[in-house]
C-alpha cells in the first residue's frame, strides 16, 4: 500500500516502545523529519518527483482523462507545503489547480502563475499568518496577490487554510473589505463574514 501524496503528516505512538528506529527509516525512505519521543513521533513526509511519476502519474491520468472526457474542466490538488520541486510531475498527472498555495511554506502564487500561465490555476495562496499583523501588512498582501497576471482568470482568491487563532476580528473585517474592494466586488454582507474566499 503506497500512501504518500505530496505531503503527508504522521504521528506514530506505541505504548512501552521504542519507535526511533522506525522514524529514521520513515523518514529516510520518505523523503521526511520529524522525531519525538521514544514512544511517539510525529513529522511529515514528501512524494518525490520520481514516486509521484511513477506511482501517482498513472492512476492521476486514469481518473482525468475519464473526468474531462465527461466534461470536468478543472483537476485540483490539496498541496499543503511546498509543491515547488514536483509541480512539473503532478501538472504530468493532469492536476490544472492547486489549493491552498501556502506562502509559509514558500509558495508564491504570482511567481507560479508567471511561470505556468493558464496550465496552473489557484485556490487560496492568501498568506493567513498576515492576519494577525496591522491593516497596512493585510493590505500588502492584497494589492500583491489582487493584481497583475492572477487577475486574469484561474484564481480563487482565498487564504490558504482556517483563519489562525488570535486574529481580531476587525483584521478578518479589514481584510474581506479590503479584499472586495480590490476585485471590484460589492460590500459583503454581514452574514458573509464566515466566508474565508472572496
């Protein structure tokens, strides 16, 4: 059984025993990190392009091609981390979309679009951790990610993931205003402030 997927997480406990051994091997054959104690560990592993081409390629293109011959327009991959080694592998497989884009781990929506244009669409890629900073830090991002090349189609602008613990709630209203504003949207309703997408 192969269950990696770009980037998995674990966490391994086993009552009176000693899994470092295990986790080392995990980690090895896995492209992984991560550790604990001898009794629990906990990391993350990553599919190489070379695992994902050889054990994800075939199958990803099996389902696509039945999909799009159907009418499906749009193959989207939850990618959390960093894609930025594999994209070429997983676009291969037939995946057109990628969410959440998350720039903590180094993702950059704008620069990706720049370099794949319309092959590669976009949910999210809205860094959440700049929610918890002041207004002028939310706007930056905004007016960064809310122009140029990814207001041309294949965005769905949105932060990549839940809104993180201790972000004021006039920063979450600051940031669905600012938002709207910059896509020439309408003010939201109150009742939209639940909605994490514009």
């Amino acid at each position: 059984v192969f269950l990696l997927l770009f980037s998995l997480k674990y966490a391994l406990c086993k009552k009176d025993g000693d899994l470092r051994e295990t986790v080392k091997a995990l980690n090895a054959a896995c492209n992984g990190r991560g550790g604990g104690k001898p009794f629990f560990a906990q990391g993350s592993v990553q599919a190489s392009r070379a695992q994902i081409e050889a054990f994800l390629q075939p199958y990803y293109q099996k389902i696509w091609n039945c999909a799009r011959a159907h009418g499906a327009k749009i193959f989207s991959q939850d990618s959390d981390g960093n894609m930025n080694p594999v994209i070429d592998a997983i676009l291969a497989c037939g995946v057109t979309c990628l969410y959440p884009c998350e720039p903590a781990a180094g993702m950059d929506m704008m620069e990706l679009r720049k370099k794949y244009g319309a092959r590669l669409a976009f949910k999210g890629g809205i860094d959440k951790f700049v929610l918890r900073g002041d207004f002028q830090a939310i706007r930056a991002e905004l007016e960064y990610k809310m122009s140029g090349p990814l207001m041309g189609g294949g965005t769905v602008f949105a932060i990549d993931h839940r809104i993180p613990n201790g972000v004021p709630l006039a920063n979450y209203r600051y940031y669905v205003e600012t938002g709207r504003r910059l896509l020439g949207l309408p003010p939201a309703k109150e009742e939209g402030w639940a909605r994490m997408a514009f």
